[in-house]
C-alpha cells in the first residue's frame, strides 16, 4: 500500500514525467543512431561516439573540467528547475550542480565499463556484421541498462522508461535505430595515426581469427606472415653459432632445427596454448643469457669441441628454466602473479631486452659498413618512406621491408666480392687459419669472415635432405649455476608474452582472455621450450614479441594462415639446403638486420606505454629509474673482467661477467648465477619495475592495469571467449587444471 495523499502522489507523478522528458533530451542528441559502413571499424565508432559527447580519459587526450562538461554534450540542453538524471549514478542531481555526460571506457581492453550500455567489439573479421547483427546487439536489439538507487534505467530497442524507487514513472522514447549514409561516418585511416592522442584503435581486418580465405589466399597470406617475421627466426644462429665456436654446417643446422621447432611449437600453441594467431619461435629474451653462458671463463677456453660443449649446456639450462615455467603456467601459479604485471612493468622490460644489445649490434655490422650502412638505411626507407606505397593492393615495401632488403644487399654485396673489393695480396679467399699468421693478412681476415658472401661452405657441406631430432648434439648437461639463470629468464619470457597476448586480443578485436587462458598459454610455452632444449636450438621457445607489429602491417590474424604457415616451415627444415643457403647470409649483413630488429623491440615495448597515463610523474618515473639501472648495474658488473679482454672480442666482453663479477659468496656456483643474472639489462629492469609498479600508490587508470576477462562475462555471455576454447576432450583437462 502506497503512503502519502492523492496530491503528494500526483506532484511525484508529475515530477518523474518531467525527469522523464529531461532525460529523453539526454539520450536524444541531435545525431544519427551509429551505423557501421562495413564490420566493425574502431574509428568509425570513435568518431560517432565523440559527436555523442564522449569525453576520453586515455592518456595524451584533454581532461575537461567538471563545469565545462555539461556544455559538451548537446548546445541546446538546459538545466531544468528541479535537476536532471545523471545517468552514471542513476539518480537525480541538483539545479546547479554539473556532470560529466561521457562514457568511462578501459584504457586496456578499448570497450566501455559495465556501468553503462556496454558495446563490444565484433570478433572475427569483416563478416561480423552478419552474424550479429549492427554492433553486436543481436537482431537489432539493444542490451538492457539497470541502475540501481534512486531510480532506474532501462534501454531497449523501441522504448526507454524510467522509474522512481516506489516503482512509478513515465516512458520516455528512446532513439530509434536508423540506416544512417556512410558520408556522415568518419572514414578509416589506414595508416597509424592516433587521431588526436592516446589510446591506439585496433586495425581493420583483411582475415579474422576464424577466417579461412580459401587454399591459394591461405598458402599466400602464410608466406607473407613468416616472411615479416623473417628477422627473429634466422638471424639468431647467425650471431650465436659462430661465438660458440661451431662452423658453417652447424650454422645451417641450427637454423633447419629453429624452422622445425617454430612450426610445431606455433601449431601447438594454435591448437592447446592461448589460440591466438601468435607465431612462436626463438626469442631475444634467452639471446643474451645464451651469450653470458657461453662467454664465460670455462667455455671460452675450450680448444676442441668447443660448440658442441656448449649447446649441451645450453640444453640443459633451457629445459630446467622450461620446466619451471611450464609448472607455473599449469599449475595456475601464473594466474595469481598476473595481478602485478602491468604496462608500467612489461613497457621497460621490453624496452630494455632490445637496448641489451647495444654494445653487440653495430661493433659486428661495422666490420663492413660499406654493407651494413646500406642495409639499415634500406630498411628505414622500405618501413618508414615508403609504407604507404601500395603494389597490386599490397603495402610490399612495409610488409617485406626485412627480407626484401637482404635480397637487395646481399645481391649487392655478392658484387662487391665478385669485383675484388675484398680481395688482398697474398691472403687465402676461403680465410683459413693461417690467415691470422702473416702480419699482412691479420688485419684483413676479419673483414673477409664478415663482408665476402664466398666464405660460407655451408653449400658444399650440408645434405639435401636432413631432419632434425632430439639430441642431435649429445645428452644435456645440467648445472645448477647456468639452470638458476635461465629460471630468472624464463620468468622474463612470461612477462613479455603476458604482454604481447593482451595486445594480441586488441588488435584481433577479441575479448582479453581470462587468467587461467593466459596461465595456459604460458604454460604451454614452457612446455615448447623444453622440445627447443631436446632439440638444441641454442633458445628456448616463447612468444614473439614482433607478432604485434606483423598483424598491424598485414592486417591479418587468421589462425589458419599462421598454422597453414608453420606446416611450411616444418618442409622448409627438411631440406638441407635451405638452412644452407640462409647460412650463407654474411655476418655484417645479419648484424644490422638484427640491429634494426632489436630498435623495432624498443619501440614496441615502450608503445606499452600507451594504455597508461603517460604524462603521470609516478609511471615516468618508474619507467625512467627502471630502465637506466637496468643499464648501469650491470654496466657496473660487467667492468670486472680481468682477463677476457685479451681473448674476447670487443662486443662480446659485456657478456662474460658471470665468471669474474664482484659478487663473491664462497660458493662458485652461487657467484657465477648471481653475477651473470645481474649483468643481464632485462632481469634487472624487470626487478626494479616490478617493486616499484607494485609498492608505489596509484589508481588503476593511472597505471594501466590490464583487465583481464573474468567469471562475469562468461556468466554474461558463454559464447564470449569461445575463441579460446580448446579442442574437444581437451576442454574437459583443462578446466580440471583450472587453466580454461
């Protein structure tokens, strides 16, 4: 029974049908219902959404103050005599007091919070539409808003109605959904431009996730996706092998095992890890831990068998740190540790894994600059000049801007040494040994190893047909020393895959996957490492951090064309010759591919950065302290080094540390850990953001926190991360591992 007399209750009708009519003026701007021309394009709804009044809280865009908000939404709307709705908080607000009419949106996943008509991106590509209907409100129909208090609201497709807290109220038409002509939609920027700062749309499809363009596009768009990826996966051998003292043959060996393992470990994680289209393969991230090991007093002495010796160590390191991560990827352990990963943390990790190799890069591409020089200005020009150039449709300068410059240099290259340019009186073309014995010739057999394209005998040596298999190089040898480091850098491994998956999803315009799937996929990534250990690829496997990058220029994130890809790779590394000709790349030219590769892992890990609020004091500062004592510590610690000098090379002496750094404990293992984990830029960067992320107080827009999908959206929406499910009875495993 309702309280109050017939008048009282007359006077609240009548005031909940002039709320009702201000709040109809509210949720009637003077625009057209959105309409997309084609799928789902991010700008398309950016650009509507600020004609609505949408007022962005990303980083780099403008804040305005609370007065000066009201004014934004509509020009005509006035404040009535007794309040309007304020649709945030679901109640009524004074004459005087202003709100802010925009639309709170995570900086992280690029879709509006659940405190408001949520719309979400299409997954799939440009036949979303289709299949769901105009911005994924299925047949048309537009989801439901409560609000709770004071009053409450409600959205639906013909009509919205608003009530007062006894259940009274007036209905109040809500805009009807209307074609509206695509001339009035902003029109897509195909290039990357940020529009006016911040937060950075996910691109324009060509092929989906579940996309299957048919035999001969799946066979092209596979090709062309390892073909941009082309830097990570072969240049890798052509450094570490000839520091570890092995010849052209293991070179090409090395390179056929990389291909093979890249191709099962990709299917792999298609099928059981996270599902996204994400090629795994070797990774900077265990480069530089490679090369400390390596370096180090014991194995930089060796005379005989020097490179097998070493990758048996190697070995057994990787499988030890893989078996580490693999148990704290299934065991859910990741799950619990991604509540302290952010940005703030992945941006200088990131970052400082490319600076690491500073002191490496050009001191082995200027052995021959008059090759290395051109190549990195070629692939300058093909990825920044020339990446709007368009060759029957496709942007060929950007997306083959690696491969298509090495073609270019070391054809320009092979005249260089066909013409004599390094040929010098009295020393042997094949640069033998004897070489370094005559006084004419010492100064010279440096440069013909790295400039001639002839020194190789990896042609002549390797089988046309070879297939790699498990310890092809001996049993593994396993060391407590060597095996601490790689758990610390398997550690690192996860954090920048954490990373790369998020922005994956971003890209895919997909939901973020929840903890257990991210747990999954790491786990899963141990799981491929421990195979690259078996094997002997010199790394451990992990998610390339460059498979951003390869999805924004390609524009396609079909799982079939990475798979269809990685089955090329499995061919390619049976056959001898291939290994063997890629082998043959001259050492200058591979060092400044890798130094345009490493500069591209810096921009990329501080791109990270984007979905904070950079201009904060607490996360430049945080960044900025990170990332100089990753660099000066073991800066510090690599200045120890008593006898290497003499028998190293200059841009190896940073990397062999771990057997004479200033940490002495009384135990020579503990030492060689402890001084070679902190010579390494990227473990020390990770530590410090790490604390500081964790313990310095700041909001969690202010940071960046990654939000990640939870038990809500499938409550929601069981279908919503049906993109990651696993096949079949795998299902049923997982979630008994809790890691579905």
């Amino acid at each position: 029974m309702e309280g109050g007399s017939r008048p009282e209750r007359e006077n609240k009708d009548a005031r909940g049908r002039r709320r009702g009519e201000k709040l109809g003026s509210v949720l009637e701007p003077n625009i057209e219902p959105f309409v997309p021309r084609k799928g789902y394009d991010p700008n398309e709804l950016r650009s509507w959404a600020k004609k609505t009044g949408f007022v962005s809280t990303f980083s780099g865009e403008t804040q305005r103050s609370a007065s000066g908000r009201r004014t934004d939404l509509n020009e005509g709307r006035q404040n009535g005599d007794d309040g309007y709705a304020d649709l945030e908080r679901g109640g009524v607000l004074p004459k005087n007091e202003s709100i802010s009419p925009k639309i709170e949106i995570d900086p992280i996943l690029g879709r509006t919070r659940r405190r408001g008509p949520e719309i979400e991106p299409i997954r799939g590509g440009g036949n979303a539409r289709e299949r769901d209907g105009v911005l994924g409100f299925k047949d048309g129909v537009e989801s439901e808003v409560s609000r709770n208090g004071a009053g409450e609201v409600s959205l639906g497709a013909d009509n919205a109605s608003r009530t007062d807290g006894n259940g009274q109220g007036a209905g109040v038409n809500a805009p009807h959904m209307e074609p509206k002509s695509s001339d009035d939609v902003g029109m897509y920027q195909e290039e990357d431009d940020l529009g006016d700062g911040g937060w950075q749309p996910s691109p324009k499809l060509i092929l989906g996730l579940k996309d299957n363009p048919g035999y001969v596009p799946i066979i092209f768009y596979g090709l062309q996706h390892y073909l941009s990826l082309a830097g990570p996966l072969i240049f890798i051998p052509l450094i570490i092998i000839p520091a570890m003292g092995g010849t052209d043959k293991d070179t090409a060996t090395v390179i056929s095992t990389m291909l093979l393992l890249s191709g099962i470990t990709t299917i792999l994680h298609s099928y059981f890890g996270t599902r996204l289209p994400l090629v795994q393969g070797s990774s900077f991230v265990y480069l530089a831990p490679a090369l400390a090991i390596m370096n180090s007093r014991e194995f930089r002495n060796l005379t005989e068998n020097r490179f097998r010796h070493t990758m048996r160590e190697l070995q057994g390191a990787i499988i030890v740190g893989s078996v580490f991560q693999c148990a704290m990827g299934f065991s859910g352990m990741m799950s619990l540790f991604l509540r302290f990963i952010n940005p703030v943390v992945v941006a200088p990790t990131v970052t400082a894994l490319g600076l690491a190799f500073f002191s490496f890069g050009f001191p082995q591409a200027g052995a021959c600059v008059e090759i290395s020089i051109p190549e990195i200005f070629l692939v300058l020009v093909f990825t920044l000049y020339l990446r709007g150039v368009s060759v029957f449709g496709n942007r060929v300068f950007r997306i083959y801007a690696v491969p298509l410059s090495v073609v270019i240099i070391w054809a320009y290259a092979f005249f260089l040494t066909a013409g004599g340019a390094y040929n010098y009186e009295g020393c042997s073309v094949g640069v033998p040994s004897s070489n370094i014995l005559i006084d004419a010739c010492r100064k010279h057999a440096y440069t013909m190893k790295h400039c001639r394209t002839d020194v190789s005998d990896a042609m002549r040596t390797a089988a046309w047909v070879r297939i790699p298999y498990p310890l092809q190089w001996g049993i593994p040898i396993f060391r407590l020393r060597t095996s601490l480091i790689m758990i610390f850098v398997s550690v690192v491994a996860s954090v920048e895959s954490v990373g790369t998956y998020h922005t994956a999803s971003m890209r895919i315009n997909t939901k973020a996957p929840t903890p257990g799937i991210v747990s999954r996929g790491i786990g899963l990534e141990g799981f491929c490492s421990v195979l690259a250990g078996l094997w002997g690829s010199g790394t451990g496997s992990t998610t390339l951090t460059e498979n951003v990058h390869t999805i924004d220029i390609t524009k396609v994130a079909s799982r079939k064309v990475v798979e269809v890809g990685a089955m090329f790779l499995i061919v390619f590394s049976f056959i001898g010759k291939v290994g063997a000709i890629l082998a043959s790349i001259p050492q200058a030219l591979a060092a400044a591919v890798l130094c345009f590769m490493w500069a591209l892992v810096v921009a990329l890990g501080l791109s990270t950065l984007q979905y904070t609020q950079t201009a904060s004091f607490r996360n430049i500062t945080i960044v900025g302290v990170s990332l100089f004592l990753g660099l000066s510590i073991p800066a510090y610690i690599q200045q120890y080094l008593p006898e290497s000098s003499l028998i190293l090379p200059s841009y190896l002496i940073p990397y062999s540390a771990a057997s004479d750094g200033p940490v002495h404990t009384g135990n020579k293992g503990l030492d060689f850990a402890m001084n070679g984990l902190l010579s390494l830029n990227m473990v020390v960067t990770l530590l410090i953001a790490f604390v500081l992320d964790n313990t310095v107080p700041g909001s969690k827009q202010e940071r960046g926190v990654y939000i990640w999908s939870n038990a809500e959206d499938l409550a929601a929406d069981p279908s919503a991360l049906s993109d990651y499910e696993l096949p079949g009875k795998f299902c049923r495993w997982a979630k008994c591992l809790g890691v579905q």
